[in-house]
C-alpha cells in the first residue's frame, strides 16, 4: 500500500494553504469583478434548475443568452430570476457561493 499518495506533508501543505488564503482575502474583489466567468458547469447543475451555464443565461429574462446579458440585467429581475430558479435570493449570493466553491475545488485541500 502506498502511503504517500495524496497526503499532505507540512510543507506541501504550507504553499496551498498560503494560495488559499491570499485567493480568499481577495475573494469580494474576484467576486465583484468577474465579468467574463460566474460559475463552473458543475456549480450550476447542483444549485439551479438547470444543467449548464448556457441555459441559465437563455433561460434568463435578459436580452442576449451570455453571462454579460445577465449581468446587465436589472438588479431586481436579476435576483427575482436567481430567487426563483436557484437555491439563492440574490445574485450577490450566489455568485459568492460559486467563488468559495470554485475556491475549494481549485485549492483542494
């Protein structure tokens, strides 16, 4: 049996550790500022009606089928939208939440 396999030593640890933290302290800056990428496919599939980003985006009550489309939106269509077809009230928290996720997933620790 092969122990070393996927455990964490101290100082494999220290460097992830380090990513993380600094990527959650600028979590509200990467958050407010993503224009381009809400959320992964996945995070869409477990927490919204839908199974991936491109029919979140059509079947929004916006202009065009993109993630800018919707994020162009008004605010309160926007989270009316998110209240009723996701696990969240508002855009904010669910754009929170997919950055945490997405967070987590990529540090993996």
């Amino acid at each position: 049996m092969v122990l070393d396999s996927g455990v964490k030593t101290p100082d494999s640890l220290l460097p992830s550790l380090t990513t993380a933290i600094e990527r959650a302290l600028t979590l509200e800056t990467w958050v407010s500022s993503s224009r381009e990428r809400v959320t992964s496919e996945s995070f869409i599939s477990r927490r919204t009606q839908f199974n991936s980003v491109d029919r979140f985006c059509a079947a929004c009550p916006c202009d065009d089928d993109t993630t800018m489309a919707v994020q162009r939106l008004s605010a309160d269509k926007r989270d009316a939208f998110v209240a009723q077809t996701t696990d969240f009230e508002t855009w904010a928290e669910m754009k929170q939440s997919a950055a945490v996720a997405d967070l987590v997933t990529l540090q993996n620790v």
